[in-house]
C-alpha cells in the first residue's frame, strides 16, 4: 500500500460549468511506497472513488486502483490549520 505524507485533498477543476454532483476529488501529497516514483516524490492521484476507516489510518481506493494509506500526522500542516480536523472530515457522501 502506498503512504501519502503532506497529503490533501482537492477538487478536479475542468474550466467549464457542471452540477455539484459531479466534481471529483483527488489527493496530493508525497508517494512512499509507490511502484512508478521514488519515495517522497510529489504525486497528484486519479479521483478518489472509496474511503475505508482502518482504525490507525483511512484507506483511499482511486479511479485507476491504486491505494493509499492516508494517516492523521501526515496532514498537511496547512489544511489542517485551516480546516481543524482535516482527517476526521475525510469521508465519502453516504459513508
């Protein structure tokens, strides 16, 4: 499983107009463990489709299969003091 450090969330931005529904969110953050890049390289995912509790950290299913393991102190230091509690809010709609 891949770990993400410095890891946040954002919204696909295509330019164009669309019903809220339809915006996807993918994650950023540094890769370590990740088959194509070095540990620590910056990588930006394909949209998030599952989100999974694990007890010691969330697991994060994406468009294209990969996994991440997302853990509260790997946070980005910014998103968390801008939106408190940034891990604990890391769910899907329906979860």
């Amino acid at each position: 499983m891949i770990r993400l450090k410095n890891w946040s969330i954002y919204m696909d931005d295509y330019g164009d107009w669309r019903a809220p529904e339809l915006f996807t969110y993918h994650l950023q953050g540094n890769a370590y463990g990740h088959p194509r890049f070095e540990d620590g390289d910056p990588v930006n995912t394909s949209r998030i489709v599952e989100v999974n509790d694990r007890g010691d950290y969330k697991e994060v299913t994406t468009r294209s299969g990969s996994v991440y393991a997302l853990y509260k102190e790997d946070v980005d230091p910014e998103c968390e003091r801008e939106y408190p509690n940034y891990y604990e809010r890391l769910k899907l709609e329906g979860e």
